[in-house]
C-alpha cells in the first residue's frame, strides 16, 4: 500500500499566497500527497479562497478555525485531521514560500528512511536569502541557545519546515505539548529526540517572503527563550 502524506500548511492573511503555494506543492508532489490548509479565521478571505481551490482538487483540503491561536496548536489540529484521514507522514511548512516547494521531494526522500526529517538552515548547504543581521543572529543564536541548554545536538531547532513519520507524533503525547509558538519547533524536536527517535537534518535555503506580513514578533522569541530551561528541567 503507498504511503500516503499530508502537507500542512498553517494561513492567517496569506490570500496572496495561498493558490501560487498550494498550485506549487500539489505540482511537485505525487499523487500520494495531499495539503491541508489550516486556516486561523483569516480576515482577508484566505479560508473562504481555500474552500474555492478545494473545490477544484481533490488533493487539497481545509480545516477552518475559529480565530489566531497560535503556530503550535495549529499545526496539532493539522496533524490529528492526518491521523483520522489515515496519513502516514505529515509534513510542517510555510504558506509564503519561505519554505520553498522545490525541497519537497529530498524531503518526502528522506522521510521514507528516517522517523523525521528537518529542512536546516545550519548545515552544510543550507542558508537564508533576504535577511539582515539581526534576524540571523536570532536564528542562529536561537537553536545554539537551544542546543546548549537542551544538549541536542540538532542544529536548526527553530526551523519550521519539517517532515515526521506518524508514529513519532504519536509517540511524543501532543496532548501534552506546551508551546504556542516560535518554540514550538524547538518542543516537538526535542520530545522526538527524547523518545529515541531517528531523524536526519538537510540543507535548505529560507527565503524571506515575497508577499504579505511576518508573523514574528519579538513576544514570540521571548516566549521561546524562556520556554528552553523549562523544558530541560522538567523532563
């Protein structure tokens, strides 16, 4: 039986992005492959255009959510819409291209001989474009903050383009889960490193958005700081 893989995508405001993302994904993915939008009740119309384009293809689906939550408890109804509608792997990425299209495949590649794969910045060949210094330097001092504190040896911690086999995010209590947002990342990879379970990181260029509004913030990177040390000291 072919594996079957589902790609969220969380969207709040992304109405200029949303048909180019979703046209590139389900363009470069085999069939096996579906997209869930995750949309947070979006102002600008963004949920009521991907109800439209579901319309039209059978691989692309929505699930709607009241109001902005938060990244985290997004992508924790994305994955339990995956578990009931059977998907294998699921996979995180971004709606604004930052999170390019185009390293799909060595993902999904990966993801069949690993229980999860990170798309990394840090690595060998991996990189960003577009971004001053000040975001590099909380990027890259983030995951070393993390990496420190945590003692894994993961190098993207906070990078948001990741692949995991079902049986990972099953296996690390969602339920359970305390982080909203920017930490997020570096919580799921940390209870995945926890349990023992194998992963693989690989380069990948992030690009800074073409169109519409970041979601960062400087309480988002705060909150994630913060989040660390608990993390350490209660596991």
């Amino acid at each position: 039986m072919a594996i079957k893989t589902l790609i969220i995508i969380p969207t709040y405001n992304e109405i200029e992005n949303l048909t180019p993302i979703t046209d590139a994904v389900l363009g470069i993915t085999p069939e096996t492959v579906h997209v869930l939008v995750v949309d947070d009740g979006s102002p600008d119309g963004t949920g009521k255009m991907a109800d439209e384009l579901a319309k039209k293809n059978p691989r692309l689906h929505v699930l709607h959510r009241k109001e902005k939550q938060g990244l985290g408890p997004a992508y924790i109804a994305g994955f339990r819409w995956g578990f009931q509608n059977g998907f294998d792997q699921l996979v995180e990425m971004d709606a604004d291209f930052s999170h390019h299209p185009r390293f799909l495949p060595k993902m999904l590649e990966l993801l069949n001989q690993h229980d999860y794969v990170l798309g990394s910045r840090n690595v060998e060949g991996g990189g960003t474009v577009n971004w001053g210094i000040l975001r590099k330097i909380i990027s890259r001092g983030g995951s070393a903050y993390a990496r420190m504190i945590l003692g894994v040896p993961v190098r993207d911690f906070t990078g948001g383009f990741n692949g995991w086999n079902r049986k990972v995010l099953e296996g690390i209590n969602l339920d359970t889960m305390e982080s909203g947002g920017y930490s997020f990342q570096i919580e799921l990879k940390y209870r995945a490193y926890r349990k023992g379970f194998r992963y693989v990181e690989f380069p990948i260029i992030f690009e800074d958005r073409r169109v519409g509004k970041s979601k960062m913030s400087s309480k988002i990177v705060i909150e994630a700081l913060s989040m660390v040390p608990k993390l350490r000291f209660k596991n």
